[in-house]
C-alpha cells in the first residue's frame, strides 16, 4: 500500500475499497489491512482530505467509525467478522479462517474476546478514556472528542469497573492457548494472530521506526496498567512481532 486516496475518490471507485484514519493505528484498521496484506489483496486505502466533505466517513456510512470497507456495489462493512468473511471470500488463500469447524468456533470466539465488545480492545479503550479523563497516566485527552468517544463506546460504570480485570483474564487465555508455540491455531497464521498483533499495539506499541506516530498519540497507546502489562507476557509480545515482521506492512502505513 503506498497511498492514500480521498473518500470521494474510495466513493465513486469500484472493487475493494477501505476508509481509514491516518496517523492513528486504530486496532480494527490496521487488522483489516493487516489481513487484506497477509492475503494479497489489493484494496484501495482512502482518508479524509481537504477536498472531501466534512466527516466525510459518517456521510458516506452513516457512522464516523473507521474502518469502513467497500466492495463493488455491495453493502458497506463496519464490523470485524463480516471484513474477514470478505477477505476470505476474496481470496481464499492464505486461508485465515480454520477449515475445521471447532477449531472455527474456537477462533471466533477468542477473536471475540480481543476484537469484540468487552473485548481486549473495547476494555484497553476504556482504560485509555478513563486515564485520559482523570489525568491518571498523566496523559490528558481533549474533553470533546474524549466525551464523543466515551458516548459512543459503552463508558458505563458497570463496564468501566470491569475493564481491568477483562482484559488481564483474556491476556491469560491467549498466554495459555499459545503456550511456546509460533501461531496461537494449527501451527499457521490465522486472523486470530493479525487480532492480536494489531491490538497489542494498545498495550504496547510496536517502536517508532515499524509503527510511526505522535508521541502523543504513543503516550496515548502505550499502556502505564502495570497489571496490563505484567499479564503482557515475553511470549505474547513476542508473537505480536513475529507476526508483523512474517505477515504485514512494515513500516506501517500510515
Ligand atoms: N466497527 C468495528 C470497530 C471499529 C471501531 O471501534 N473504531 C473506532 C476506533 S477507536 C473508531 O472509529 N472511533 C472513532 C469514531 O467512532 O468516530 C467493529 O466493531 O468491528
């Protein structure tokens, strides 16, 4: 991928075509990439630029979320697990969806706990939404995009309080289930393995030179959760370089 074009342009093209955000490496995004790369497919990557409208992703979508992805005429696709059937669709090899139906199950369910709600990623997000409102991580985030978010991704006291222990819990499972091996399922990649590289990018972000962005927006990422970050085994951290240097876009693009 080398370039960026605009959402007009993403808009009014043909074939497979993504939305994006730029300079933020936004977990569901750089997944979708991610899996899009490992398969070869070739998408065309849009952002907003100056020309397009203002939130030019909620008018085309209805929804400011990124990633949005686009295939010919058909339905526009927001969520993880309807990106991946696509792509696997698409291009059927390299399959990153076990053939095998328990081991299927198996996957998406674990794929749910890192990319779902309450999953690793909902739960980092709303650790991040906290420390950035109480000033906790000594990182202050700006209180009107911070609400927005907050509004929109289930801040609620319940999950809030829950969030923590979620995602230390999930850590274990992930820990356990890839023991010392290479790839958590069958001895290959699959989308589990890109879910979790992309996503440890919200405990800890791959370096500045493979995974460049502000410092603030690292701050931001690089989780201070000492809990978070113990339950971040050498293994698991690991497997998330492993798959990013075999199977994705390095330097990422941004
Ligand atoms: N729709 C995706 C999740 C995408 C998502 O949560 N995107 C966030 C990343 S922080 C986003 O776009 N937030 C900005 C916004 O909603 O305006 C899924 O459920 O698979």
């Amino acid at each position: 991928m080398s370039r960026f074009v605009s959402i007009a342009e993403a808009r009014g093209a043909d074939g497979l075509r993504m939305a994006c955000i730029r300079r933020i490496p936004s977990p569901w995004q750089e997944a979708a990439k991610g899996i899009f790369h490992a398969k070869g497919l070739d998408c065309l990557y849009a952002a907003q630029t100056d020309g397009d409208v203002e939130e030019a992703i909620a008018d085309w979508a209805g929804d400011s979320s990124f990633p949005v992805v686009a295939y010919r005429k058909e339905k526009l696709r927001t969520g993880w697990v309807e990106i991946l059937l696509l792509a696997e669709r698409l291009a059927p090899e390299p399959a990153l969806i076990p053939a095998d139906a328990g081991q299927r199950a198996w996957m998406f369910g674990l794929a749910h706990e890192i990319c779902g709600e309450m999953g690793i990623g909902w739960c980092m997000r709303l650790l991040m939404l906290k420390a950035g409102m109480d000033h906790s991580e000594g990182v202050a985030l700006p209180p009107e995009p911070t609400a927005k978010l907050a509004a929109k991704y289930g801040f609620n006291p319940t999950h809030v309080a829950r969030a923590e222990d979620r995602v230390v819990a999930v850590l274990g499972v992930l820990a356990e289930v890839l023991g010392d091996a290479e790839y958590f399922i069958g001895g290959g990649l699959s989308a589990l393995d890109i879910y979790w590289a992309t996503m440890a990018n919200l405990i800890t972000p791959l370096d500045a030179d493979r995974l460049p962005m502000s410092r603030f927006m690292r701050g931001v990422y690089a989780s201070k959760n000492e809990r978070v970050l113990a339950a971040m085994t050498p293994a698991l951290a690991a497997h998330q370089t492993r798959v990013y240097e075999r199977h994705l876009e390095l330097p990422v693009p941004m």
